[in-house]
C-alpha cells in the first residue's frame, strides 16, 4: 500500500494534535462526557428570559458538540458556535476565567473539534442566547478540516460517499433522515396499534420468488449451494399466515440486480403487511391510512408539495382500472375480444417493445400502460385490474378471471405501493408457478422459481388474506420532499472510484 499523503492542513492539524499528546492532553483517551442537558434543550428553555434575568441565574449546565465557528472577541476571549445532533448555540469563552495555558490550548482548537463544556447561560448585548464557558475539555481532534462552510459538498458525488460530512454539514440532511425513522416509526406504530406482529424472515434464499426481479447470487459454502439475496419477503410472510398470524408485517432490506437511478437503488426497504380473512377491499384504506399518518408525523399537514405538482393526501384516492386508464389515454380498449396476435399487432403500431417471453395480452396491457399511462398520473391514483399473467399471486377476480383483484398506488408518475388479495389456492398457485417456468424459459430472467414448499404450505389451508407492500425509500422521498433516492439513503450504492 502506498503511503498516504496528507495536505496541508491536514499535516498542521497532525502537528497540533503531536503537541497535545506532549502536554498529556490526548483527546482520544477520553472515554465520555457526562451531559446533563442538550443544546435545543438550552435554547428552548432559555431564549425566552431577557439578558438582565439571566445574570441571576447560576445553575451550570454541561453540553458537548462539535466546533462550527470560531471568532476571537480580543486576545483575550473568544465567541465559538458548536453543534450537536439537533441544535446549535454559541459559547464564550475568557483566558480570565480558564487559566491563561488551557485558554491558550483553546485558541489553537480548529472547526470540526468536539468539545465538552460546562457553564452558565447568558446573553451577549446583541440579545444572543450564550453560554458562559467556566471549564471544557477536548473529547476528539478533527485530523480533516470541513468543506468551506458556505459551500459544503460541491460534489453531489462525494456528499453521498461521505455522508458524515454531508450530515455535518447540512442540516436539512440531518432532517431528512430524522424524518425517515419518524415515518418508519409511524407505520410501526399504526400496525402495532391494530395487533399486527412485525416479524423477520430470511435476506438468504434458496429460491427466487415473491416478486418478478432479478437477484444477486451467492455460494453457501456449508450447504453446497448457491442462494439468493431476496427479491421480496412475500412468501415467507404469507407462510407465517399459514401458521396462524392474523397479521404479520415486516420493514426490511430487498435486493434486486438492477440499474441505479434517481429512482432505483439495488438495495432498499420495503414494509409488506398480510392480514387474514381481508381482501384488497381492506388494502385501500389501510394504504392511505398509514401514507397520511406519516405524512402528518414530518409535515403537520397532508398538503405537500412535490417535483412541480401541489398534492393533497387528505383527498380519497382515485381508483383506475388498467384497461380503463389506457383507452382514455391511448385509445386502444383491450375490453375488447382480442387474440394475441391482435395485441402484438397493436404493440407494433405503438411502437411498444414486445419480447418473446410476453406471451399473453395481459403482458401486452402490462406494457401499454407502463410504457403511456403511468408518467401521466400525478395524483394519488389506485390502478387495479391487473392481468392474471402478471400478478402470479394474486387472486383472480371473481366476475373476470382474467384480471386479478389486485392494485398498485401511483402518485406523481411514481409506484408506492403493490396490494392484492392473496392466492390461497394450492393448484391454481402451482400451475402459475409453471408458467413462470416457461416464461424464464423464453427468456424472462424476472420470472420467479417454482417454490413447491409454499406450495405445500399453501396445501395445509391459508385463510383469505390481503397483502400489501411499500416502497419505504419513494415514500421517505415524496413526504421530505427529496428528487433523488440517493438523497434518502444514507449510504446509497455508487461505483468505485478509480
């Protein structure tokens, strides 16, 4: 390995630090610091008491956090804003009253230091809440200065490889990811409350199922086989109904080998939730339940705005059947008797890609209304009706078999949410996963694998059941108002750096 090299700063900041392990004052031998209050607590109970009412008050309070500014009021005292995880304030600091040597050590601190401190609050003349530093200590040296304070991360590249600074630096960073554990901890709260058991099933498969996605592949050493990052947890929860959950729920990581974009990243979160004796008639109100509930937990309101577009989720959603939304957008009505060759007909005057492995008309709607009808959707809008071909478990509907009762939730050209009442008919289940055998046959590396397990599970009796899930990252983006998914990751994928 070559030997690194360090830049200016950073070899001065080395020095400084040299120098303080000389006066045995090394930073990193402190093991804590015994808070007993917090910065937005300072602030909060103090902001409102004038300057004059503040003299009076001596009780000491001990905040740590990390140096932001620094600015020297004379040779002797110096004004310094720090920073922890969800306030800032300024303290002010006297050689008088530190000792000339530490107030000395004090001076030669540098932005990105973290600091423990003890003092009593004050305001400047200005009216500036402060607190009047009687003693600190010197928990971390930053060995690397902070971007430019008015710049921050110029390289949107580089704030996602080194989202420390990023959340250092930007506190609507910090806000965003505050507000997606708000939001996670929302549809938490709101299944807890109607008696839904979150449970965890396997990241590691044996078999690709739950959702038509490519997978990442890997060797199990111990058991001789290769297995499979899940796609979904679907199968696996539905298994737990099998056993006698009325309602399991499960918020956890999917794994799907695909392209990354301001939309996709190969790893992200989904809630999926499966309830007994319900059906997808039950899926649509609990969707916009716990969307508004989380949107009320960050915003106060359910009027957002986002990408251009002004949004109300107080508002029912709409609801569109499939083949409705692409004769009113394209004009072409799949109602209609058709052969396959008719619909391929259609494609091609369309100029709608169809592979070999799209062997029926439902594949064929499938790809009319992806390929017309969803960019087109802004408010929140429930597509149902979807062919059976693509929905391999879904329940058929009861009036056209061709279509399954199932819906996926759209906002702003976007997919949110996938429901559908549940197949729980072992034959019907098992014929479907044969023709997803042909379909990987024809080509269709998205085609799930026969898993004749859940099938034999399926065989000891599950009850109706609906089953819905979530895309957590798209609607951590839509509710904090973030363009990209890279933006509501902490650490999203990206490629090596040369």
């Amino acid at each position: 390995m070559s030997q690194r090299k360090f830049s200016e700063q950073e070899i001065v900041r080395r020095k400084k630090y040299e120098d303080l392990v000389s006066k045995k004052m090394d930073p990193f031998l402190e093991d804590k610091f015994d808070r007993n209050t917090t910065i937005i607590n300072l602030n909060n109970d103090f902001s409102k008491f004038s300057k004059e009412e503040l003299e009076t008050k001596k009780d000491k309070f001990k905040v740590a956090g990390r140096i932001r500014a620094f600015r020297e009021a004379g040779s002797k005292a110096a004004f310094v804003l720090i920073q922890d995880q969800d306030s800032k304030i300024q303290i002010y600091v006297r050689q008088d009253v530190l000792g000339e040597e530490l107030f000395g050590v004090f001076k030669e601190l540098d932005l990105g230091d973290i600091i423990g401190i003890e003092g009593t609050m004050m305001k400047t003349k200005t009216g500036e809440l402060t607190l009047r530093v009687s003693s600190y200590v010197l928990l971390t040296k930053a060995l690397r200065p902070l971007p430019d304070k008015f710049h921050g991360l110029t390289d949107v590249e580089e704030k996602y490889r080194r989202r420390y600074v990023d959340l250092i630096m930007n506190e609507e960073t910090m806000t965003t990811f505050k507000n997606r554990t708000k939001i996670v901890r929302t549809l938490q709260n709101t299944l807890d409350d109607k008696g839904y058991f979150e449970v965890e099933t396997p990241i590691l498969n044996n078999l690709r199922g739950g959702a038509s996605a490519a997978p990442f592949s890997t060797y199990y050493n111990a058991l001789d086989s290769e297995f499979y990052l899940r796609i979904a947890t679907e199968l696996h929860l539905k298994r737990c109904i099998v056993g006698g959950f009325e309602g399991v729920y499960e918020i956890g990581r999917l794994f799907r080998n695909e392209g990354i974009s301001t939309r996709h990243n190969p790893e992200f979160t989904t809630l999926e939730l499966y309830v007994a004796y319900k059906n997808v008639d039950f899926l649509y109100d609990i969707a916009e339940e716990m969307i508004r509930k989380a949107c009320m937990a960050v915003n106060n309101t359910c009027k957002i705005e986002y990408g251009g577009h002004k949004l109300d989720l107080d508002k029912p959603f709409k609801k569109w059947h499939m083949v409705d939304a692409i004769k009113e957008i394209t004009g072409v009505d799949f109602w209609k008797e058709m052969t396959h060759a008719n619909a391929v007909d259609l494609a091609k005057k369309h100029k709608v890609r169809v592979e070999k492995h799209h062997f029926s008309v439902g594949h064929i709607i499938n790809l009319f209304f992806e390929e017309f009808v969803e960019s087109t959707i802004v408010e929140p809008t429930f597509i149902f009706g979807h062919p059976v071909e693509i929905s391999p478990l879904a329940k058929r509907n009861k009036n056209d078999p061709r279509f399954t009762d199932r819906f996926e939730l759209f906002i702003i050209g976007r997919e949110y949410a996938n429901a559908f009442s549940e197949l729980n008919n072992p034959i019907d289940q098992y014929d479907r996963f044969l023709d997803q055998i042909k379909e990987a046959s024809a080509g269709n590396d998205e085609a799930t694998d026969m898993d004749i397990d859940f099938v034999e599970a399926l065989e000891y009796g599950m009850p109706p059941t609906g089953g819905i899930g979530i895309g957590i990252d798209r609607l951590v983006m839509l509710l904090t108002g973030n363009d990209s998914i890279k933006d509501v990751l902490l650490f999203p994928q990206l490629k090596n750096k040369e």
